[in-house]
C-alpha cells in the first residue's frame, strides 16, 4: 500500500523531488512528454474555469524555462478552441530545453504568434502566468531581475484573473516566500505533485483556488511521499469512535493543566474549557498563582487547584504545560516537574520560551521517554533554534523538521498554512483555518483540544493533526458565521470545534 493510499490525504512534493520524479518518467519504456500533456491540462481548466461568463481574450506570458514550453502548449490549445491569444515571450528560443523549444514551434505552426513586451492600449479578459513555475525555487540559485519585478508589477496592476501555471511566479515554491514581487493569481494549476510553497507562509495569499493535475501519472510510484495535506477526509478517519451508551467519565481521561501565574489566569482557563468541550472527562488546572481562584463560575466543571496538589494526583492521563505559565523561577520548576513525569505532554507558550532559554529544561524534555508535542509559533519557533524568524518563515517546511528531530517530538508550527513534523521525516501541512485566529488565547484553545484528544486514547500523532484541522475548520466556520475573520475570539472557538466534531462523529 502507497504512503497515498494509507493517509488517504493530498500527497505534497519538494521541488528536487518534483525533478526526481520528471527524470523517472522521462526514463519509462513509453515516456510521455509531460510538456504537452501539462499545457492541454492548464488549457482545460484555463476553459472551464477562467474563461468563463463570455471571457475570450487572453494574454499569455511566457518565460524563459520550462514554464514558458508550458505556456506556449496553453496558447496553442486556447487558440485552436478559437479564443483570441496574445503571447508574450521573455525568453530566447537559444536557451530554451529541447520540448520548451518543441511547444514553441508548435505554438508558431498554428499560427500563432511572439511578442516581446505587453502591448499598449490592448484589453484582455484574462491572463495566464508562464513566467517561472518551480524554477524560482530557492535552491536554484535563480533570483528576480529588475525586468520580472517591473513585469510582476504591470501584471498585479492590471488587475485580471490570472491562472497561474505551476506556482505563481516569484512564490518559492518550496517555501512559500515571495521573491521580492509575486503575481497574485485567481487560480493555480500545479502539475504532479502539490508544493508546499502554494500552501504554507505567503503561498495562499497569491496562489488563489488549487487544481492539480498528475498529468496521467502513477506518482507515487515514482517517488514516496513522506508530506502531506491535512483535510476533512483524513482527519475523519482519526477521530474518536462514537461513545457506548454506558459511557462514564472516566474512560475519556483526565488532564493536568499547568500555568495560571498572576495575571494570566485566563489562558490556562481557556485551555481547560477547550479541553472539556471536547471531550476530555476531567480537567484539573494547577494553578502557579498564590492566590489561586476556587470554581470558575463560566466553566464550573474545570477543578482549579494549587499547582503542588496536581502532582499528587494519580489520575491523570496527560499534561499541559504553558498557558499562563510565565517564565519566573515557580515557572522553571514545575515544568522540570512535568517534564520528568512518564504522562504524555503538550508544551506551549511560555513552556517553549523557557526550553530556548534553559539547556537543562530542553536537556529533560530531550531525554523523555514518554511522547511530547509541541506548538510553536513562528517567533518561539525562532528561539528553539537559535535562529531568527525570518529564516524560520523563510524555509517553514525545515524548519519544523528541525525541531521535531531536535527534540524527538511531534511539532506544529502555526501560521497560515501551519505545518505538523513528526519524528522520523513525515510532515503535514494544514489546509483549514484563516486570519481570524490571529487573537489572542486561540494557542492555548489548541493546546487544550490536542490534550482532550490524548487522553481520549489517540497517538500523540493523530492527536495533533486533529486538533490542528478542527482548529481551523472551527473558525472558517465562525468566519462564514461573521461573514469574515475580524474580531474573532479564542472563547468562540471550543463551541464551534465541539459541534464540528460531533457532526463527523454522528453524521449529525
């Protein structure tokens, strides 16, 4: 069984593995020309979706690689289905590789014909982006010149629907990372594989709608993936089972929640209350505040206690650590306490900054025998390894291995298009969620969803990539609910992820 077949999910390629798998196919009995089958692909959805609603005229930009053969195989098709096609090429016919050259001369025996710059006082209803593709991926040394930037900028100010062909040009395809300027396309039709760059950092903002296309291709086959896409289809088949109806309490676990110094009291409440709605049994907050609050008269359910007493407890089934935890000496102990303890643990916020900033905590958390995840963000991300977060944001894919392999855990890294790393190489990267959990309590929200789904019996694996997507898919649907992303809070959020969850449990 392909890596394709058991995570029933979108498999996502890197850039060398995209070239990888071009060779292998180039080198079956019966190659097929990728080329063409890659621009009657784009055509087709350029057709169907694009030029629509009496849309007929469109310009085609053509670049100096690969992505340009592609191009022009696109023009042909459009123009043999007797839309009106202005081709631009920025390239020289000299450079091109040998079936860019093949598509050109195909493209110019139907008639078809170059044009060096984009005319003035022309209308189009439509653009295709054939500039770069993957060939602006980081690794390949290639950079913006001045031309594509004033190009880029022309193109972005005309303001058409563009359907961007592979990846929208000057997006690194493996990072998502704008190259100094991007087309901002409608739709993007990537071929063989998804890249990780349409979805993660900057990618979704310029990438619009995706459709892949294998180009006929057993990929897989060809090369294993070891990323994927996190969507409604695989996270349903993690989920917990539907409760027996002699269900109590204490087969869906007990959780320890540790942070609540003064002032901070409301992340460690959110937390707990993410982690009651769904579906943990009992929820214990240990609280590192002297003068610790007795019953939460919102979430009477949560049992708050002194941080000491929850490590006398002998029920519980995981712990959380960070929200509201501070980073003061009290802080530094008891998370040494819950790192040394055998029960599952989900490090957050000030549990991560106090792992960048004390060897002997990340030496403990290192050392573990039982399972750990982590939920950093981009800036937190940054100081567990040493680095700065524009070299995390710039490379998000690695930079989440890194961590999962420095610290032998599974790890999300948030952001848009927020990414799962797990012990071993496999990676995931998110597809729901949107701008609205940029507010504040929504980390420590999905701290507790990860901790209700430990200790309900999931691997620390499935636990994560379920609270990760329900997560998201909760606040889509409050941004639907809204009608847009502004002004949504962390507490709106456990209500929406409950009644998500419970839909796919029960086909409610």
């Amino acid at each position: 069984m392909s890596s394709t077949q058991k995570h029933n999910s979108t498999a996502i390629y890197s850039t060398a593995e995209i070239r990888e798998i071009e060779r292998l196919a180039a080198a079956l009995p019966s190659p097929p020309l990728l080329m063409e089958k890659a621009g009657l692909a784009a055509a087709e959805v350029a057709r169907d979706e694009l030029l629509t609603h009496g849309r007929t005229r469109v310009l085609v930009l053509a670049g100096p690689g690969n992505n340009g053969g592609d191009a022009f195989a696109v023009a042909r098709h459009l123009r043999s289905w007797r839309y009106e096609v202005t081709l631009v090429f920025t390239g020289q016919r000299a450079t091109l590789s040998d079936d860019a050259k093949q598509m050109l001369d195909a493209w110019l025996a139907s008639g078809g014909e170059i044009l060096l710059d984009i005319p003035e006082n022309t209308a189009w209803d439509a653009l295709i982006d054939g500039l770069f593709g993957i060939g602006l991926d980081p690794r390949s040394g290639r950079d913006l010149t001045d031309q594509y930037l004033a190009l880029i900028d022309t193109v972005n100010s005309m303001k058409l629907p563009v359907l961007a062909l592979d990846v929208p040009s000057g997006l690194g395809s493996d990072t998502g990372k704008v190259r100094g300027a991007a087309i901002k396309a409608a739709m993007t039709v990537t071929f063989i594989g998804l890249k990780a760059g349409l979805l993660t950092h900057q990618g979704p903002d310029y990438s619009g709608e995706i459709f892949l296309r294998e180009l006929d291709l057993d990929v897989p086959s060809l090369h294993e993936p070891s990323s994927w896409t996190i969507d409604q289809a695989y996270v349903q088949k993690i989920m917990p089972l539907p409760r027996p109806a002699d269900s109590h309490k204490g087969m869906f676990g007990s959780i320890g929640i540790i942070g609540g110094s003064a002032g901070m009291i409301g992340a460690v409440l959110l937390a707990g209350t993410a982690a009651l709605k769904l579906g943990a049994g009992r929820i214990y907050l240990g609280l590192i505040v002297g003068n610790a609050l007795g019953v939460d008269t919102a979430q009477p359910e949560l049992m708050l206690r002194p941080i000491n007493e929850l490590f006398k407890l002998d029920n519980l089934n995981c712990l959380i650590a960070g929200p509201g935890l501070g980073t003061g000496p009290d802080a530094c102990f008891w998370l040494s306490c819950a790192l040394e303890s055998e029960l599952p643990l989900v490090l957050d916020a000030d549990a991560l900054n106090l792992l960048a900033s004390h060897s002997r905590i990340a030496n403990l958390l290192q050392d573990r025998k039982a399972s750990s995840i982590l939920t950093p963000h981009p800036a937190e991300a940054a100081r567990l390894l040493s680095s700065d977060i524009s070299m995390v944001q710039g490379d998000r894919m690695s930079a989440a291995a890194d961590l999962a392999e420095r610290f032998n855990c599974c790890v999300v890294l948030k952001g848009a298009g927020s990414i799962c790393a797990m012990p071993g190489g496999k990676r995931y990267i998110n597809t729901s969620g949107n701008p609205g959990l940029s507010s504040a309590g929504t980390g420590d929200i999905l701290s507790g969803m990860t901790g209700a789904f430990l200790t309900q019996g999931l691997s620390p694996e499935n636990s994560l990539l379920l609270s990760v997507y329900l997560h998201g898919a909760a606040a889509d649907i409050l941004q639907t609910l809204h009608g847009g992303p502004v002004g949504m809070t962390a507490s709106q959020i456990p209500d929406a992820a409950r009644n998500l969850l419970n839909q796919w449990i029960y086909n409610f």
